[in-house]
C-alpha cells in the first residue's frame, strides 16, 4: 500500500542514524500489527486498527515503564490514570478512530481473559484520530474479531506505513495521511540504545507543512494539490507513540514523550485546538514483572545523558509523519470526499529547489 | 432496594443543611439513572450502569465547566484530556465496571449519533469500579441497549442507592458498598448554591472505617460481621462524581474535586495502591454552547469565597459513601461469593455507645 | 520549647508502631536544624528557619528521589520543577515564613558556593507559611547567616517542636502550631522501611480539630479557649516533609506525598482557599551520583508493597500536626496578639470522655 | 545597545502581521523595565533584572488570569502553585539569574509593603537563566534597589532587546543571547486581539538554528563564529512570558503558553536536560479584582476560535528568539570569556542563498 518512505526519495531529517528498519520495531521486542477495512458496501469503510505489542505479547506479566504528554487534549487515550499514577504500562496499545475506542478496549480486555484467563492488566491504552471524512464512521465498523485479528498480524521487522490499520482513513496536512514510524540509533556515555517512533498522522494545514524546515506546504499549495475538504478547516489530531529499549524511568518516559512536540513543530504542527496530540513513550529496558514478591533490581540512565534520546525523538517523529504522507496514497472515500496523496515528484522538485 | 439513608438513622454528618432529597440532583437539571442486571443463568450478573445528565439531556449543546483530581489512578475515566485541556464537559457521565467501559463509551456516542444526528461531543466521560467478587466480569453482560435504558430512565429528585447501576456488585470497607449520594447547601457572600455528590463505593477496609470521627469499623469487626473475601485484601476503589450550580471556573470545579479526599479520609479511606479513586466535579452556573460565535459572557465567584464549598464536597462525600452501605442490601454473587450488608442495629449501637 | 508529644499524654494515632525518635529523623541520614528569632526590639520577631538535611550533607553529589502533591497551591515551595521533571532532589529542604523564602533560597546557593565551590545542584526547595500575626513579617527580619546557623544545628536524633525555626510564630486550628514531627515503622514483602513526616502547622480552624476522630475542637471551643485572630478567619497553609529510607521511584514518592492529605483530613484539615498546603516527599533508598558517568542501578519497591506506606505517611502526618500543638507554648507577639496553646489537661479530659 | 530587529534585515517570520512596536507591550497595559549591571571590579558583573508588568502597577488589586507550561524544567520560576491553583496572577513578574531569584522575590514582596502598605499578592513570579559564563554569578551581584530601579523604568512602547536587564549576560544557540520580543495582530469570530512575547533566550545549540526554517546555524558554524564555550556543551534555558488582551480564561492561557513550545522547536530548540524551558501566559481581558465582594462578570473566547492566538504565539516566540539574537551585541566577560554576536551580514547572506 506505501508508496515510498521519505528516504527512498533522498531526503534525510537530522542528523543521527536510523535503525535497520527505520521503524519502531527496531526497538527490539517492539511488534506491530494492523488490521484494515476498506469496502463501500453497505457502509463506507475507510478504518481499521493498529495494535503495538511493547514487549512481543509479554508486557502483561513484564510490564514496561512509561510516560505521557498531551500537546493537545482533544482526543482519546485510555488507561492513561495508571500510566501517571505508576509509571507502568502492562498492555497492549491500540490505535483507532474516535468512535471505535471502546470496542478496541473492550477487546483488549477480552483477549487478555481469553489468552490469560483474565488474570492480569486490565487497563489497556487505546487512542484514536477521527476519520469521519473519509469513513462512514457512525457505522461503528469494528468489532472484537478485528482487534484479535491485529493482534495476530503483530510481528517485528519492517511497519506497513500510509493508508492502513488504524490510519487508513486518516488525513495530514490536507494530503492523505496514515500511519509512519521512523527510528534512530543512540549513543550516549551510558551506552548504544534505539529509539523508534510509530505515528498515526490526522492533523494539520498544507500551508504549515515543512520538510526538513523548507515550505513544502506553500510550494504545493491548495492549487495544485485540492484540499480534502470542502469547506476549509482545521483537520485534526495526531497520536504519536515512542519506544526506547533504554533503561529509562517513568520521569524520563514522560520526557521524551513531550519531545514528540518539537518533531511535529518541525514538520508544521502547531496543535490546533480541535486537535488531539497525545504522545506516549515507553521504555523496555527494566523488567517489572507484575507480581514481584520483593524489591526489583531497575537501572536508570541518569539524566544528564539523555540529550540524544531527545533528537532521536524529534527527528523520529519528524521522520515519521512524513513517512505516513509519501506512504499514503489517494483515497476515494465516503460521500465521494477524496484525500489527494503528497505528489513525491513535486516534493522532490520543492526540495531541489532549495538545494543550495 | 435501599434499607435506609444514614439520616434515618439519626446519624449526621458535618454542619452544613443538605438540599431537598440530599442528593446531587438538588443540583438543578443533574439527573439520574440507574440500569442494573442481577440474574444467575446463563452466567452470573451483579452489574449495571449508572448515568448521571449535567443538564438533563443538554449538555451537548451547552457544556459544563469541569474539573479532574485523582487519589490514586488505579481505575479508568475516559474523556479527561479534554476536560484537562478545555475545562468543559460535554457529555453524559457514565459509571460502570472495569471491563464495561468500551462498550458504555461507545455507546453514548451512538446516543449522540442516533439522537443528535452525530453532531457533537464524541468524548464521553466513563469511569469504572471493578465487580468481580460478586459478578461474573469476564461475562461483559452490559450491551448498549442497557446504557440507552439508564439514560432513559434519568430524572430529577430521589435517588436510589445501595445494590444499583453500576454500584450493583460493589463492595465498601468490606461491607455491601453501591451507589450513595448527599448534598449540601452552601451560602457565601456571592450567593446561595447547592453542591452534591453521587458516589460507586467499592473501596476501603473494615477496620478503617469512621462514621463521624468514630470507630465503627474497629467495632463492628470481621469477627462480628464476615469479610466478603476469602483472604484478605484491599477491596478497590471509589468514584465520586460532584456537581453544583455555582458559577464556578474550570480550575475551581478542579479545587473541588480534590477536596472529595478529604470526604473519603474522614470515612476511612485512604487510596490503595489497587485503587481508582477519581474525582470528578463539574458545574453548571455557567452557559457555554458548543457552537458560539462570539465571546461568552460567565461569572466566577471569587476563589475566596469557596471555603464552604469545600466544606459541602467534604460533607457530602463522606455521607454519600456512609449512603451507600446504609443503603445496599447483603448479596450473595458469583462463585457464592457474599458481602453483608452494615448491619443497622449495631451501627446505631456503636453511635449511641460513643455518645456524651 | 516543648510542653509534650500526644504519646506522652497517653493518645496514640493509627496502628503502625513509631521509630526510636518517632521523628522525622528515624529515617538515617535525615537531619533537621532549626534557627528561631524571638525578639521584640527594634522591630517584633516571631519567626525562623528550619532545615532538613535529606543525607547529611551529601545530597549535592548524591541525590534522592523525591515527589510532591500539593493539597492546595496557596503558597510557595521553590525548585519544584526540576523535582517533577527529574524526580530527583540535590539541596537541603528550608521551612521559613513567606517574606523569607527569597533570602533562604540564595543563602542556600552561597552556602553551596562556599562550602563546595559553587558546584552542583542550584535549585534549592524553600518552602513557606505565613506567620504574620505574631511576627512582624515586613520586617524581613531572617539574613543569610540565620540560615548557615540552622545548618550547622542540623542533627539526626530528637527534633525541637512547637514555637522553633520555621515554625516560631505560627498557629493551628487556632491553637498556637508550629513545627511537629512523627514517624512510622513499615514491614512489607520489600522489608522494613522507616517513614518519617515533619510538618510546619499553620492551618485549620478550631471547631474542625479532631484527636483520633473525636471532635476536640468542638469540645475546646472558643469560648474556652479564644481564637488567636481579633476577626474569626481561616489561618492558613501547612507544609508537610516526608522521608522514606526505601528505595521508592520518583512516581512512588509523589504517591506518598499525596497521602499527607488523608493525615490532615483525618486531623481536621479541608485545604482552605487561603492555605498553601504542600506536601512533598523524599527517598533515600536508591543512590543518585550528580555527575554519573554511566547507567546506575536502583532498586525499586513493588507498586502493590505500597499499601503500608500510606498508612505510614497518613499517620505519621496526623500525629506530626498533634505532636506542633502539644508542643507548642503560648504565645505573644506582634501588636499584642496572642496565640493560645492547646491545654494539655483539656485535651486529656475531652479523650477520657470519648474512651469507652 | 540594540544592533537590529530582524525586521530590520528584511526578513519576516509567519503570515500574521505584528503590533505596532512588534513587542510584548503591544499589549495595552503592559510594561517592561529593564536594570542592567555590567562592571569589571570590584567582580565581574553582566547581569541584571526585567520587569513585566501585566496591568502596568495594578495588577496585585486587580488580577490576571495566567497559565504555564514547562517545556523542560531544569529552572526555577515562583508563584507557580498559585497560578496553578487559581489561574491567577497579581505580582510583576521579573526575570533574572539563576543565583538572584530569591532578592528578586523577596524585593518584589518588599515594593508591596513599600508602596501598597503590605496589602495583597505575596507570591511573585520571578524566573532565571544561568549566565555564570560571563558573568561572575558568585558575586550575587543585584541588590532589592535594583529591582526596584526596574520597575520604577517599567514602560509601554518600544522594549530595549539583547544584552539588557535579566538578558544581559545570556547566550543563545552559541551566539550572544538576551532579552527579545515580538507580537501578533489576532482576528477571530471573537473580534480583534494582540498577543506578545518576551524572551530571555539562553539556550541552543549552534547546528540546531532554523531562521524560517533555513539551517542558519550549519552555515554559520563554529568555524566561522567561534562558540562562547571552551568545551562544547549544551548552554541552557529560555524563559517565555506571552500576553494577550483576550478574556482567555486560565485553562487557555495555559494552552498559549504550551504553544512557546512550537515557535522555539522551529528556531531550532529542543529542551535539552539542562534547560529549563518555562512558558507563562497570562491574559488582561478581564478584570479580577483582588477583593471581590460577590460574584464576578467575565468574558471567554470560545476555545474553537483560538487557533490564531496558538499561531501568533508561535510565531511571537519564535521572532522573539531571533531578536534578542540579532539586538545582542558580542560581549566579553568573567575570565575573559567572549560571546560572539550573530554577525548580521552573514545571516543576510544565508538567507538569500535559499532564496527561491
């Protein structure tokens, strides 16, 4: 379904290396999974579910710590009360549209009854962008069998990006949108770690749009490439997810997950107020198994060191949201609305021109 | 279903007068309702929802200001990003089990779908208390339907408490816990107002339990009246909802619901660690509708007129959770499971004893 | 100064045994000095500073772990960001009144500069009350060198309470506060940990004092004892210092700070509009090198071993606020006011009468 | 002391038109004053104090509303829990070093007692950047005259930028740092606003300066402009105080002010571990009197019109950080150390280079 990833067109963001696969699942243990639906009959479906397993299928019995910042709040994301309160992640994270959390909740919540015997987190983390343009959405498409599905798609290696799982009736910056995920090697005094962002890219303006800092969005403005809408608007929300397999804590965590901000600011984002911006970061680098019976051995980066795990997620999450638009590819959708996919020949042509 | 109300019984709380019915639907245009489901076959129900309208069935269209404190965030409330980043609610409130929360959630937005035509507020608020002792969790028996009929079913004036909605299955300081609620009447020199509570007690410990400053808990021991559980265990979690129709400012609704503490403590509890102990109080005095096209007139009373505000939502949270045992009949659940109602004899007895 | 601790009166609080000192200091390492000005030319003095050493002196080179909550946002208490965004603490904790806190801050930074070259940690946490009524607050009366002394007085061991340091001119539930401490022995599946609490009480009303739950403030009523204040009105603002010598997360001593609430409301405090009510806590159990060259270990309490830190932190901050009263003597200052100390005779009276 | 606005070069950041002087005081009401120190003997002084006042000296009777957001918090501001609290702010906010926050505070409170009998707001805001490279921060050089020199040169109309008063000797992106504005017209359904921004900028890294996105900072790298430091290291910190004549109530002030965040990301900031990155919002348009008797009248924007206000902060912030860079002149100091100045001509040049 992608098309191409930003680098496959020769345009680098940052200044550190990539992982193998330039994805999240670089962070080893990392698994994603997607499940699509797109049919028009008897309702328009655009939507699906992307399913992130922070530790394979384990992090139930070996939680993960975690952090969270809100750029914007108007939006969704469950399970985040214990996520604050104890700094731990034991579930699954699941992304969908506005209308499906629930299910997807519910879903994760019976799959751990049925796999676990019911025993264990009961929290899950599910966020969601809208759709609703391209998507029937108050047709309520998922249900719990789509969740399973994802979550038996979910492997390591490289990521569909663009128009699938939970992004597949997203739209970015007034081009068709998606999923992208994008990744970065670390080193630092404490040692070589990954870090690896997984977007799922709703929001934004065109003429905000910025590659690599040049004015993307400007140069192919709403004449060449017609805005998804008809009447002008503020499209809406972006959720960003951050993995690390550094042993950081739960502050730590939170920090690099408000580094999202400076990643999507670089790209054009200014979280618009209908906006949903919520970025969650985990860190697998300490075991925390859920029913420690005594005091746990834990290490921590100390702070001073983390300076690179700060560009490595604004560069990722840069990276990410623009892999989510060369991916993506135009979308026909619900009441004939269509989502014009990001021309990489005029992107390129705009980048050339600004070589110097 | 309910035995008595703490004032049947001569005992009071606090020094403030309550409203007409003690309840937070003195709260004018706060209603109501209750679906419960207890039946054996084919797999055990002790459940239920609960829903509470802002503004009767017009918050959609016309929010509420609204504020969030957590004690301790072991338990889920969906939609709070927005309440933290708007400070406006504008959505039914809905209490419920732990594994019922997607469905319910989905559900009042297929309300605002089938109702409304979709236009709206699509981040409800839902929160949860876990039932598993006495209901069959793993069934998920809440469908939407069930929802819609709590919503119908929402009114003005008394409410049942005790074994109803989604205080059904609860269990409170190892008693038979529920549903309770109390208000307050509050003068200062900005006005007369009303302040209220509705509260799903499923939280404490026996011994820790104080009715009025006194020791009831200690009195009325494991020894005279059995635990609900097998071993002993911290029972998990309370969720207090507060309302008033006071003119008050997001940050203040947020002052308000942190002083649900206060309540909670003088009754006993404490905030385990298994604990979702979220407070949530919103306020009506102000009009804000969802499509204004200009700058909204408001008023705010002064923050230094709020100490008896503070004192109402104390008084009323510690009655509504005395309510809610006072109430709730003994039950005999899933696997046998049973947790005896507070007997009301010896409460009166332990009153009376520490009386001079 | 001291007149008595409650335990010497024959009350106990809560259930969980005391430390050797039942202070603040049973935690080792932790060391508290006071530096108390008491004057009345040229201008009236009723104030002070007290220190409280997290690790002797070595918390620049070695930090500590540390979280805060705040009941209610009235006041001030400096260098809390870097807590929140480290959870790490690397300065000694200083008490005074809110025209000092300036004065205190900066003399912590020289003292930093001239005991150690300047190096190391520069956000020192100065927290305050406001002792106005007794003492001549506009005076600016605290230098420096106060500050230096009250450093050189800290020790581990025995802590002065009632009218010193910090705490020399202030008043609690209008009876004559001040500076108070306690402490609690904790066993969990972790071990045995010691929790410590020291608060400067300078909050509450009269008519809401409770003594283990019993309504001691009703029964000592104004017209026995009178109110400090020519016109009834709320005092205002506690803080509160918790140790730990566990090694809990920066997530779990934020945990522990929050519950300073519960021991406050159980004492009679509600968290008045003009009252900074600020908790923070500190632990020692994990070592934290300021200038780390690589990953450090920690250790970690489990989150569900928690449970008896609460009831630590609840109790020893009930009994802490009791322990500033009993301390505390009567007495008179700034323009003749007058602030009674809490009749120790009275307060035995009112207990007997509830004992049955 | 100013060399020139970035105007001045021709070059223009974001598409909303700037207020008349393109400065924080474009907001009716408020006003700056600036005391710098710049000696040699008998220790090296390049320091100072700015002062803002929000509602020119009447703020501490009559409030504003006001919100933060901590980008990074390795920094100190005070006031904040009351901000917090309340959502207000009634005390000049002054900016200044690291080591002078505290006699800043304490002569904030003195200039109350002094001018205003002592009545009123006892929780100033005063925040800090480190300028211990050029300046001899040892010596603690301000005194409370000083700060009162400030505000006694507190002014609307044109605001003096770069190395003056709390700016004097900060370093931003390796170049000459210090205190710059800028502002922005706002139209929306809510009718015609200003929104300002003051920066003292000392933070960044060289590699990392955008201007309008171009990759300034690679171009003039430290081969062409040596960096102030000896051994490259991340200089820190920039504090942002945004002001608007909206009736923005706290909650969206708070949202303005996360939105610092954006114009930094895209001047090339990125919140390193040792900056504290500290965003204060505060908002005029209504009127909140300190001793209100009754209930208040106030105006809010619907948040659904704030969009312009998010862009025009981003755009203020990130003009203001390139103002301060282009007004700061090349500066030696403490130990001979020398911050160079961002040479105007080369800057001139890189731009036209990427002129298309």
């Amino acid at each position: 379904m992608a098309r191409a990833r930003l680098r496959d067109l020769g345009i680098t963001i940052g200044k550190l290396p990539p992982g193998g696969n330039n994805a999240i699942t670089d962070v080893p243990g990392v698994w994603v999974g997607h499940h699509s639906l797109v049919y028009n009959e008897p309702r328009c479906a655009r939507t699906g579910v992307t399913v992130i397993l922070p530790r394979q299928d384990t992090s139930r019995e070996d939680h993960v710590f975690a952090g969270f910042h809100a750029l914007n709040g108007n939006g969704e994301m469950t399970g985040l009360l214990w996520v604050k309160e104890s700094g731990m992640l034991g579930s699954p994270i699941a992304l969908t549209n506005t209308s499906q959390v629930g299910i997807v909740r519910d879903a994760l919540t019976e799959y751990t009854v049925r796999e676990h015997g019911g025993a264990g987190f009961r929290l899950p983390v599910v966020a969601e962008t809208w759709d609703g343009w391209l998507n029937d959405i108050d047709a309520f498409h998922l249900d719990k069998g789509h969740v399973f599905e994802a979550i038996a798609e979910a492997r390591p290696g490289p990521v569909p990006e663009g128009n699938v799982g939970g992004g597949t009736g997203m739209i970015c910056h007034d081009f068709k949108g998606g999923i992208g995920t994008a990744s970065r090697l670390v080193a630092c005094e404490s040692g070589q770690f990954t870090v690896g962002a997984l977007v799922q890219a709703n929001h934004g303006e065109r003429g905000d749009l910025r590659v690599d800092g040049l004015p993307v969005g400007c140069e192919i403005g709403l004449e060449l490439v017609p805005s998804p809408w008809e009447d002008m608007q503020s499209s809406s929300s972006i959720v960003v997810i951050i993995a690390t397999d550094a042993p950081l804590l739960p502050v730590q965590c939170k920090r690099l997950a408000q580094r999202a901000t400076i990643g999507m600011a670089r790209a054009g984002g200014i979280g618009h107020n209908g906006s949903g911006d919520l970025f969650l970061a985990f860190a697998t680098g300490n075991h925390l198994p859920a029913k420690a019976g005594c005091t746990l051995p834990l290490a921590m980066i100390p702070h001073h060191h983390l300076n690179p795990f700060f560009y490595a997620v604004a560069e990722s999450v840069e990276e990410a949201i623009l892999n989510a638009m060369t991916a993506a590819e135009t979308m026909l959708g619900y009441q004939g609305h269509t989502a014009q996919e990001l021309p990489l020949d005029l992107l390129q042509q705009v980048m050339a021109k600004y070589q110097v």
